[in-house]
C-alpha cells in the first residue's frame, strides 16, 4: 500500500467553486459503485469521506521536485 497520494501543485485559485460537484472518471466511478455495494452507502457519501479521510495521505510536491 502507497504511503501518499500525490498531487502536483500548479496555482492557487482566490474564490473557490463550492458547487458540490466533481466529476470522476468511470474506473472512480466503477470503484465507488463497488464500495455502494458493499455498504449500503451512498456514493455522495463514500466519496466524501475518501477525500476528507484521504487528504491526510497527500504529499504536494512542486514541478521542480519531479524533473
């Protein structure tokens, strides 16, 4: 198992969208429904709890650090 997810920063963005939706790729999407499956919960709330539980295990790196 990976120890972080890794994001690269590019810029900072002042007003934030809170809009409420992200739009996935559809093996995400394949991973939440296998997940709703599982639970019983709802995909809102799996993916939630991944980015809120998971933002601890992001390391952000610079362009820099990856040439």
């Amino acid at each position: 198992m990976k120890n972080h997810i890794i994001l690269q920063s590019v810029r900072k963005r002042r007003n934030p969208d809170l809009t409420g939706v992200v739009r996935i790729n559809p093996e995400a999407e394949e991973t939440l429904m296998k997940l709703k499956a599982e639970t019983g919960l709802s995909m809102s709330m799996i993916a939630s709890q991944m980015i809120v539980q998971g933002a601890e295990l992001v390391k952000i790196i610079s362009s820099e650090e990856i040439e």
